[in-house]
C-alpha cells in the first residue's frame, strides 16, 4: 500500500502557521497568568503570615500590582527606575532588566520568524 502525502499550498501553509502561531500566544498568556496568580497568592500569604495584612490591604497590594504592570507593561524606562529603586536602593537581590537573557532569546527568535516569511 502506497501512502499518499498531501502538499499544503502556500496559502493554506501561511493559514496553518497563523493558526498555530495564535494556539501558541495562548498556550503562554495561560501559562504567564497562572505563573502570575501564583506569585501573587504568595505574596498574599506572606504579607498576611508575616505582616498581619488582612484581606482590604492585600487588595490595596493586588490592585495597585495590576495597575502598574497594566500602565508600564512597555515601559522600559519605568523598569530601569524601578531596577535602581528595588537593587540600588533596597539591595534587593534582583537581575536588571537589561540582563534578562528570555527577553533576548524571544525577541532574536521573533526576529528570525519574521525573516523567514
């Protein structure tokens, strides 16, 4: 038995790469608003273990996080102040923004994508 393979024309092959390109995008907001919910539960049990933070300050905290991740989600200028508040200033024991090696690897291989359509 002779097995048939079919050939995906070019604009069927562009349909099917925008298809999985949107499954993908997907797949890691889930992922990213899971990783985040998590962090924030953790916050929220630390503060309230350690710092008595009952549930109208934790809202307080949850809300103002959401609002400034929402308003600076882009900005890389608000990311170096805060990098020079939080490592600088606190000696909190971060990586700077500019050293995050992800962001690197995302925007190259974005890059590389691109090319090759």
């Amino acid at each position: 038995m002779k097995a048939r393979v079919s050939v995906l024309s070019k604009n069927q092959q562009k349909r099917a790469l925008a298809e999985i390109d949107k499954m993908t995008d997907e797949v890691i907001e889930k992922k990213m608003a899971q990783v985040t919910r998590r962090l924030l539960k953790l916050v929220c049990h630390v503060l309230n273990e350690h710092f008595q933070f009952g549930k109208h300050r934790l809202s307080l905290v949850i809300n103002e996080i959401g609002k400034l991740s929402t308003e600076h989600d882009d900005d890389e200028l608000f990311y170096e102040h805060l990098d020079r508040i939080v490592i600088d200033y606190l000696g909190l024991p971060f990586e700077r923004e500019e050293e995050n090696e992800i962001d690197k690897v995302i925007l190259e291989r974005t890059k590389n994508y691109e090319h090759k359509k």
